[in-house]
C-alpha cells in the first residue's frame, strides 16, 4: 500500500517551523507516529505527562500550504489545536466542561448544506467517522462542501460499523479505492498498521483537495 506525501522524523514543518521548539518546549513525551503500547492508560493517568505525535502537527500544517484565513475543525473536542495553529474555529455537538469549542453543533448533511465553501480549510480528526462503511463517500463529499480547498480527515476503523473486512490492511486498501474514485486530489495518505487505545489520530490519515 502506497504512503502519499507523508510525514517522515526529521522533516521540518511546512508553514510553521517555529512549532517544533514550541512543541518540545510544551510536551514532555512526543512520539513521531502512533504511541507505543508502553504508554498505558495507568502511565498516563498516574504521570499526568502530556504526550503527542509529531505526525498530526504535520497534516495539520500541510493545510496552510496556500494561505487559508480560517481552518474549520469539526468535532473539536477540547479544540486543543486553536492553541497551535492560527485561525482554527472549532466546534463539536457535546458540550465538553474542559473544552474550549467556538460552537456548538453537529456536523450532517443539514450543517454541510447551510455552510457550503463557508471555510477555507477543514479537518475531522476522529469526528465523522460513527457512520456505517458504505457512507464514506457520502461523508466526505458532505465535508468537502463545507471547504474552498483543503480537508484532513483521520478515521479510526474501530468507530466504522459494517465494515467490509476485520483485516486493517485491506481496510486501508478500500479506503483508498473509495477516495481515489472521488473527485479530489489525494494531497496526503498515510496510515497505521496498528491502533492504540490512546491513538487519536485514526487508522487512516489523508488531506484531499478540490482540484484546481
Ligand atoms: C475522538 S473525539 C476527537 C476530538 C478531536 N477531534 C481531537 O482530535 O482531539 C471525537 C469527537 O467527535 C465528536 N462528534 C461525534 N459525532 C459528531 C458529529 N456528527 N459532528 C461533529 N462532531 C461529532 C464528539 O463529540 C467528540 O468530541
């Protein structure tokens, strides 16, 4: 399975170098991809260390290749991205007591049709993807809308019910035929052999794009 313009240790941010210092300075433990089975739910809990991975910053990164003014993040959660990365608007449909959302809301088709080219960028990392397998399409096309340019979206296969095959590889595999018959350019694919309890950042990683 082909990785497209992923991210690899070493290589610098795109947009904003000033990030891996920022990030060094903040975090105590960062990882380059998905974390390591070592980091236990007892570790991180007990330590209270704040963990992360490299690779997340990098596709977010990616995103402001050509200057966008805002970057919509749905399903934000605790909207943790605003503190890296200028311009984020976050929202999500649960009102989380640590989180600091711009809004309120629930990403559908009713949300995908009133906000149509509303956003220069997007991304749903681990947000959309409660939905059954043969809805993918259909997902990303209403998450496409919502963008003049750019999407970063991560999927967990955990989340994804009647799902075509329970090997992750082949899931990988027809997750990529699916996007690859839609009418985007696949600016990035990148995905992970394994999940960790603690791995936010999905089984599949890809930013596509409108083509220009
Ligand atoms: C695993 S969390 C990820 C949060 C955040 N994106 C991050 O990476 O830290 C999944 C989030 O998706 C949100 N969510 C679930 N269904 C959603 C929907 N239809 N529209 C927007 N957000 C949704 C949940 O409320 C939850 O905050």
């Amino acid at each position: 399975m082909e990785k497209i313009n992923c991210y690899e240790p070493g290589i610098g941010f795109r947009n904003f170098p000033e990030l891996t210092k920022r990030m060094e300075e903040y975090y105590d433990i960062i990882f380059d991809y998905s974390l390591p089975d070592e980091i236990t739910p007892r570790f991180v809990y007990e330590f209270g260390k704040k963990i992360t991975s490299r690779n997340i910053f990098y596709y977010i990164d990616m995103l402001y290749d050509n200057q966008p003014e805002n970057l919509i993040d749905v399903g934000c959660g605790e909207n943790i991205f605003k503190r890296w990365f200028p311009n984020v608007i976050g929202f999500d449909p649960n009102i989380h007591s640590y989180s600091e959302q711009d809004f309120v809301d629930t990403f559908d088709r009713d949300f995908s049709e009133g906000h149509t080219k509303c956003y220069d960028v997007g991304m749903a990392l681990n947000s959309i993807h409660f939905i059954p397998w043969n809805f993918i399409p259909d997902q990303i096309n209403l998450a496409m809308n919502i963008v003049k340019d750019r999407f970063l979206f991560t999927l967990n296969f955990d989340k994804i019910r009647d799902k075509p095959a329970m090997d992750n590889r082949d899931l990988i595999r027809q997750v990529f035929q699916l996007i690859e018959k839609l009418p985007y350019e696949i600016v990035m694919f990148d995905f992970a052999e394994k999940s960790h309890w603690f791995y936010t950042n999905g089984n599949v990683q890809f930013i596509l794009s409108w083509r220009q």
